[in-house]
C-alpha cells in the first residue's frame, strides 16, 4: 500500500504538470513541469522525501527497461531513418563533446570557488 501512495503522488504531480502544460503557452513539456513541481513541493517541505522515495528510486533502477519500446520503434523506423543517419551521428558527437566541455568547465569552477572559501 506504500508504494501505490507513492506511485500516486508522483502521478499527482505529473497531472498538475499536463495541467500547466495546458494553460501556460509555453513550450515546455508537461513532464519537466511536474519534475519542477515535485522539486519545489520537496523542498518547501510540503511533501517529504519519504513520501516519494522507495518508488522514485524503483523507478530508476527500471528506467533501462522503459527504452525498450522507444528502440523497437526506430528499429521499426529504419527505412525513413535511414538517409538521415550520419547527421544524426555528428550532432551526437559533436553536442556530446559540447556538454563534456561545459560540465568540465563549470565543474571546475566550482571546486576552485570552494577551496577559496
């Protein structure tokens, strides 16, 4: 019964995100609008993390597996995919590269800011 009022509150929060997504004209997912409504409730103490834990962290350990599905259909898609593949690949590499080097970066400056304090 604890994991199915966890499951519930998580699902509540990504309601209240498809809810956001509907009114405000923004183009924002309705998911990262419910991610940042559970942050928020999180740390205002509104919700507790116990509330949430135990699925939240089921729901990690399966994420992999929710893939699965995604995959099969670009599988199923490889014809139109096809003619686009070597583009894709570069931009892979090529933003792979770019937030190496940003994180690196910011990474950086933080551990320099904190040995000065």
């Amino acid at each position: 019964m604890k994991y199915l009022r966890q499951f519930l509150w998580i699902l509540f929060f990504s309601f209240l995100g498809e809810a956001l997504r509907a009114l405000l004209p923004l183009p924002v997912p309705a998911s990262i609008y419910g991610l940042v409504l559970l942050f928020a409730a999180l740390e205002l103490g509104i919700l507790k993390l116990s509330a949430v834990q135990e699925t939240g962290k089921f729901l990690i350990e399966i994420m992999p597996v929710l893939f699965i599905p995604a995959g099969a259909g670009l599988i199923d898609s490889w014809d139109a995919l096809r003619p686009m593949c070597i583009p894709v690949i570069v931009i892979m590499i090529v933003s792979t590269v770019i937030v190496m080097a940003i994180s690196g970066s910011v990474t950086q400056f933080v551990i320099r800011r904190g040995q000065r304090d």
